[in-house]
C-alpha cells in the first residue's frame, strides 16, 4: 500500500520536526526497504568519485554493489535542500512498491541522521541525455529500430502511470536525462522527485510550477493548472528529440531553429519533416515510420491540452494500431521565449528559490494579441541541470 500524503516540514529552522515526519512518512511506505549507511558507504567505497555515474540537481548518483552482490544506483541529495528533502519523500512515496518494465525501480532508502540517500537497480547504459544526445562518446549506435523501442517503451512507463495504476501519476519531469537505458537499451522513466499523485475525479491540480524549461507545456508554465497533457507534452519534445537526435534546445541555432518545435514545424509547412531526422543514421531509417513519429511529436505538443492524444493513443500511433489523424495537427505551442516575436513581447528573468539552491524564472508577458495573452506572472521552478 502506498501513502498518498507528503507532510514534510517547510520550515527550516526546525529540524527536528522535520526528522520526525520524514521518518513518519517513511515508515508509512511499506515496500521501501530501509538501508544503513554504513552499508551503502561500503558498497559505493565511501562514495568514491571514481564510482560517480550521475550528477542532478539534488546530488551525485554513485554506483555501488549491496551486500547481497546486487549492483545499484545511489543517488546521495544534498542534507541542506529543502526541496531536496520533498523530493527525497516524494520519489519514496510515489514509486515504492510500483513495478513496470519501463520504471526504474526502487530498492529502498536511507535517511539515518542527516543522510538522505535513494537506493535504485542500477542501469548499465546510463541516461538518453549522456548516450544518445549528449555526444557520440559513449559509442552506442542508435539504430531507427532502437529508438522506435525506446520510444514505444518510454510511451508505454507514461501510459502506465497515467492511466493503469490508481491513482494516477504525472511524472512532471519528462525528459531525456531521466530516461535510463538497461543492458539492452530498454528505456526506464527514472526521477520521480516531481511526481504528483492524481485521484480519478481530479480534472486538474493547481500547482507550484515546476519542470525543465524546454519540455514545459505552455499552459501549464503560465497558469500552473497540471493534468496529464503536461506529462504528454514533454513526452512530444523527447519523441522530437529521439528522432531528431539533438537536444530540443540549441542556442547555437538560429532563433527560428533554437527549438525543436519550431524547426519540426517549419519543416511540417514545408512538406519535408523528414528532413529533421538524425543524419547519424546516414539514410538507414524507415522513412515513413520516421514522419509518423515525428507527426505523433506534433500531435502531442499541441497548443490546446485538449488537442493532445492520451497516452494509450499515443502507444497505438506508435506501434501502427491506429492511424495518425494529420488533419488535427496544427502548431505546436510553445513558452514564450521559444515562440516567434520573443524578444519584443516577452521579458524573461532569474530569482532565487530559498533553500533549493536552485534558479527560479520569472516570466511575463505583455503580448495581447498571441497565444500567450493569458500569461500574467509565473515563477517556473527550473529542474534543468
Ligand atoms: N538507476 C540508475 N542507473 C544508472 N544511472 C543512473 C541511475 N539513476 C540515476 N542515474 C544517473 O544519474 C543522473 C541523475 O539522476 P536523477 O535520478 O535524474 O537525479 P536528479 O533528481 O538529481 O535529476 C541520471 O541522469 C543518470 O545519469
Ligand atoms: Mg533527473
């Protein structure tokens, strides 16, 4: 049974209160075994740099080998983050006890003292951000037929949460560094630390925005109204940037090419949406299984929610159970500082988060007349690392 309450305290000055409920809440999760950190530090030899696998916003991640031989990830957050000890609870909460093929699982946790440490099965292959997008290095070739499983695979974790396990889930963190890729390159969504749980009858959760910039649907940046379109969203910038085999963002690009969306909508007017697949495939690719896909990234990075597929349409597009309506698509929205006129109509600027180190955005627009009308003032807590 899992615990759908997280109480953890906010105030800062009193740690002991906050000692007392996460160990509450900890001790609520059943499933989550509870780890020793002597036992972790043996296994990660005193957490050695060396054995390091990952970096988030929170903290390193550390490879290690448990007393029983199993090899895991340990991912250490950092003891002075507020945020990080509301994400060390959520992730607890949220994916104790949940297993699926395409979601990391977790093994347990360790919050002795001021530790705070997540224990996960460690995955040899790392994140989609460092192999597939992050440089050649890693020297994995990503075949048209490995990234269609990836796809799929990924579809199929999302459509898992959103509509298979009660209650619902939105990831709210999407995203190519939070996709890990066993031994034989089968995805798993990892990164629960922004989850929220979402009970049948809500239509929509009124939330403090938080995400990464680049893959945030664009109402839910403005207005903070979460549903699972917001988590479908991101799913159309990662399936963009599969294919694509680019990050969404590149600053580098010219402004009408610096996003994704825009280049693949361009591309769409212009009839040649093929042409945004990856040229690491030099042509060894399915053409039209290729423009399907990037058709299904459209779809789903549609401006109204609404317009958006659910995940299980999105999984029967993918796998060829149902045809792709292409006279439904049209542009995709995007955050004011991706879209067309930006710097005229929008001003974008930083502020500090207390205690989670971390920078907030703050947004506003002036513009009327566009899409963005609505967007008064948001501050967007970016989990971008
Ligand atoms: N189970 C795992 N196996 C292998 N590498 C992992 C695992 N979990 C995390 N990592 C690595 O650590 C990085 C950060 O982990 P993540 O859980 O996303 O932390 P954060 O919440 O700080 O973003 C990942 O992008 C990945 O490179
Ligand atoms: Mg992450």
């Amino acid at each position: 049974m899992r615990c759908f309450t997280i109480c953890c305290s906010r105030d800062a000055s009193s740690p002991t209160r906050q000692r007392v409920n996460i160990d509450a809440e900890i001790s609520d999760v059943e499933n989550a075994k509870l780890y020793s950190y002597k036992e972790l530090k043996i296994a990660t030899d005193n957490f050695n740099p060396a054995n390091k696998i990952g970096e988030g916003g929170f903290g390193s991640v550390y490879k290690g080998r448990l007393k029983d031989g199993t090899l895991a990830a340990i991912k250490v957050l950092s003891a002075e983050s507020q945020q990080g000890v509301r994400e060390f609870l959520t992730e607890i909460v949220v994916i104790s006890g949940i297993e699926h093929e395409n979601l990391v699982k977790l093994y347990g946790c360790c919050a002795e003292e001021d530790h705070r440490i997540l224990v996960y099965g460690y995955l040899e292959n790392n994140s989609l951000s460092k192999t597939l997008l992050g440089g050649r290095y890693s020297g994995i070739q990503f075949s048209w037929k490995t990234r269609t499983k990836i796809c799929i695979g990924v579809a199929r974790g999302i459509m898992f949460l959103h509509e298979e396990i009660q209650p619902h889930i939105v990831h709210r963190d999407i995203k190519a560094s939070n996709i890990l890729l066993d031994k034989d390159l089968n995805p798993k969504i990892s990164d629960f630390g922004l989850a929220k749980l979402f009970p049948d009858n809500q239509t929509h959760i009124s939330t403090r925005v938080a995400g990464t910039i680049g893959y945030m649907a664009p109402e839910y940046a403005s207005r903070g109204q979460l549903t699972r379109k917001a988590d479908i969203y991101s799913f159309g910038v990662l399936l963009m940037e599969i294919v694509g085999g680019r990050f969404n963002t590149n600053k580098r690009l010219p402004s009408e090419d610096k996003h994704i969306l825009r280049r693949a909508w361009r591309l769409h007017e212009q009839g040649d949406l093929v042409h945004l697949v990856d040229t690491a495939l030099e042509g060894d690719f399915d053409v039209d299984e290729a423009h399907k896909y990037l058709k299904i990234g459209l779809l789903c990075t549609q401006e109204k929610p609404n317009n958006r597929p659910s995940m299980s349409s999105v999984v029967r597009m993918l796998t060829g159970e149902m045809v792709v309506d292409e006279k439904t698509i049209s542009r995709p929205g995007l955050m004011p500082q991706f879209a067309p006129m930006e710097s005229s109509q929008s001003n974008i600027s930083y502020t500090s988060s207390p205690g989670s180190g971390k920078k907030d955005m703050l947004l506003s627009s002036q513009n009327t007349t566009m899409t963005y009308a609505t967007m008064s003032y948001t501050s967007i807590y970016d989990r971008s690392n």
